[in-house]
C-alpha cells in the first residue's frame, strides 16, 4: 500500500490565483480530511468526509472547497489563493468514520505558498 | 468551544531520561478520545498513542505511557528511556465520539541530547 499520497509536495501561487491539492489513499478508508499547519498554530481542520458524497465544515473552511466523488480521492480547492492561505497541508484517513477509534494516518503535506 | 492547550513550547531532555510532555483539555463531553502524535522534522505525522475517555487505565505503547486525569481534564505524555530518534514535536490531540472533529493542541519542541 501506498497509504495517503498527497501532489505537489510543493507549490507558490500567486495572489487570486487558484488550484487543488490533490490526495489519495489506498486502505479504502471512509474518512478522510485536511488539515493546515501554521507556525504556533498546531493543526487545524479545514474540512473532512465520512464517505463517497459526504462533505462537512472543519474549523477553518473559508476559501476551501472539497469534494469526495469516489472512496479513494480527496482533493482541496483553493478557489483564489491569498497569502493568509500560506500554510502546510496535511490530508488524513482512517478506517472508518468512528471518530477517534482508529488511526489516522496522514499524508507527507503540501507546503504552499502564496504571494 | 473545545480547546487543547499545551503549555511547553520547547522541552529538551538527556538521552536515557525520561521526559513528561503536558496537555490539558476543555469540553463538557463525556466521552471523547485523547491522543499524542509525534511530527518528527520529515514533516511525517505519527500517532504515538490513544486514549479513550472511558477507559480508566493509562494507555501505554513500549517507551511512551500517559498520565490520563479525567477530572483535571490533563493528558500527558512520558517519555522513558528516551533516545534521539524521539527528537520531534508532539502534538496532543482530541475528538469527540461521533464528531469527527479533531482539535489539535499548539506542539510541543522536544529536543533530546546526546
């Protein structure tokens, strides 16, 4: 298994530019979500699926958009990029969507810049 | 709101000691998961541990054990025996049962010397 793939590892956008963040995993997992990392910041959840179909809102969802079309693929839109968007994004999934009784593993991240 | 606060930013630790990262909690829930992840500098997430609310006995996996105090709303994590693959940071982490939403904690630097 390859587990949780995240593209590009790295990526500079310009101000009002847009583009996705593309992740996918292998364990057929049910949930999946990304995260972002600021310095001092911990991770925040920015949206999440418990399945093919199913989206919901994490904490900070605004400038974000996702889809789930099918069981494998995750991927984050970011509809114009602003700098406030400069961050390092994580994707997770894990088995099912019982929140906290399995592992979530996570994606190797995106360091995403944008000026 | 549901907060995670981890009030060491920055720990260092002699190689073979052991360490105690700490971590408080905030909900009124009361069943809930806890747990640590370790981001070592690879940027690689890993989860070190898992506790779950209801079990009153302290997780443990090999080196890394946790001090779970439900009341006090504490969950932190030691480190024994530590070596120098354990330099990373530790985030403390928390869901709720049934929400899906995980609340991570600021991390904790911990540096271990040689």
């Amino acid at each position: 298994n390859a587990g949780v793939t995240q593209t590009p590892k790295f990526q500079v956008l310009k101000t009002g530019q847009s583009m996705t963040l593309q992740c996918a995993q292998d364990m057929n997992h049910e949930y999946m979500s990304w995260y972002r990392q600021d310095p001092g910041m911990g991770l925040r959840l920015i949206h999440y699926s418990v399945g093919a179909g199913i989206t919901d809102q994490g904490e900070v969802p605004n400038g974000y958009n996702v889809s789930r079309s099918t069981t494998e693929d995750f991927p984050l839109r970011l509809l114009s990029a602003a700098p406030s968007q400069t961050s390092v994004y994580f994707c997770a999934s894990s088995y099912t969507a019982t929140s906290g009784r399995d592992t979530q593993y996570f994606g190797p991240g995106t360091r995403l810049t944008v000026l | 709101a549901q907060t995670v606060t981890q009030s060491q930013p920055e720990m260092s630790v002699q190689e073979a000691e052991t360490v105690t990262l700490s971590c408080t909690y905030d909900t009124s829930e009361n069943n809930y998961y806890l747990f640590w992840y370790k981001q070592p500098p690879s940027r690689q997430m890993i989860l070190v541990i898992r506790q779950e609310a209801y079990k009153q006995q302290n997780a443990t996996e090999n080196r890394f054990s946790v001090n779970f105090q439900k009341a006090a709303k504490s969950f932190s994590l030691k480190i024994s025996d530590s070596q120098l693959g354990d330099t990373a940071m530790y985030f403390c982490a928390f869901c709720h049962s049934g929400t899906y939403k995980y609340i991570f904690g600021t991390g904790t630097r911990l540096k271990v010397l040689a």
